[in-house]
C-alpha cells in the first residue's frame, strides 16, 4: 500500500497516532505546519467552528503518487482544524482511497468526521474508513486523557486494520469500514 498519512497535531496527539501508524503501514508522514502558532485556545476553537482556513507553511498538496492518503486531523469545537480545512480545500483527492482519523477529547468526533467525510468527497476522494481516537485533554478537561502508550496502541490499531485484505471495492473485509477507535 502506498500511504501518504498527513496530519496535523499542535499538542502532540495526532503526531504520536500518526507516527505509530507510519511505523505499520510504511507509508509516509507530511505533517501540516500551521503559520499562527494557535496558542490561544478560544481563537482557534472559533477558526475551527467558522471553518476558517490557515495558512501553511511549505504548504504541500501534491498526493498524485499515493494509491491512499490517510487525514489525521484533533478535532477543535466539532471540527476539523484550520490546517486541514486548508489542506483538504487544496489537495487533488480524485479516486484517491481516503482513510480519516479524527482525534479528540471524547474520541468520538462523528460532526467533525462527517464534514471531513463531506470535504473529502466533494474532492473527489473516495472515504474508505472513518476512526475515532481519544486523545490528550488539555487543562480543564473532564475525560481521563489517553497515555502516549494508548496513543502509540491507536495507531498500531489502525495500521493493522489498514493492512488487512480489501475487496475489489477497496473496503476492508466483508465491504463494510471497521468501526470506530476507542469508541
């Protein structure tokens, strides 16, 4: 499989599930590089819910040599980040096999997947797999944050999944997307 995993991560989270995942898949990381540090938490969980684009720095949205583009985006106020909002707005997803990981507080981010889903779509891309990963939580958050260890496991997880027969429709096994992570 050739896998391209882009992902985008300003805590961290995102870059340990991403990591993990390349190590089983051998596919290759490009992460998003956001030009606003997004250091101020309410700013971007309001760029977030206004779908605001970002700018990118060395913004890269050539994916033309991958058979698969893995999208690893946090989930910021239900939605997507800014970075990927930019990124999936760019990037030629024509008959490419797309696999979504939405990593969040609650590790169940479905309004965040089913834009990305949405945006993938009117790219063209074709949504093989949607997963849902439980990530660090930040001050003040009530859900227990998952160990870096959990994280690694994630996206172990995912790899595996992702390694498995396909179908001559491209989905895993008997047609139908694995369910989600951590659920």
């Amino acid at each position: 499989m050739a896998a391209l995993i882009v992902y985008y991560s300003r805590t961290g989270s995102t870059r340990i599930v991403a990591a993990a995942l390349a190590r089983g898949t051998g596919g290759l990381l490009r992460e998003l590089v956001d030009a606003s540090p997004r250091s101020n938490l309410f700013l971007s969980a309001m760029a977030a819910l206004f779908h605001r684009p970002a700018h990118l720095v060395d913004p890269e949205y050539d994916v033309a040599s991958y058979d698969t583009v893995v999208l690893m985006t946090p989930v910021w106020a239900g939605n997507p980040t800014p970075a990927f909002t930019t990124f999936i707005r760019n990037a030629p997803l024509t008959g490419k096999r797309v696999i979504i990981v939405a990593v969040g507080r609650s590790g169940q981010s479905i309004a965040a997947s089913s834009r990305l889903e949405q945006m993938v779509r009117a790219r063209g891309g074709r949504v093989q797999g949607v997963y849902h990963v439980h990530g660090l939580t930040g001050k003040g958050g009530s859900a227990r944050p998952a160990t870096t260890e959990e994280l690694q496991a994630e996206g172990e997880r995912i790899a595996e999944l992702l390694r498995r027969p396909r179908d001559e429709e491209g989905e895993v096994g008997n047609g139908h997307p694995e369910p989600d992570a951590r659920g």
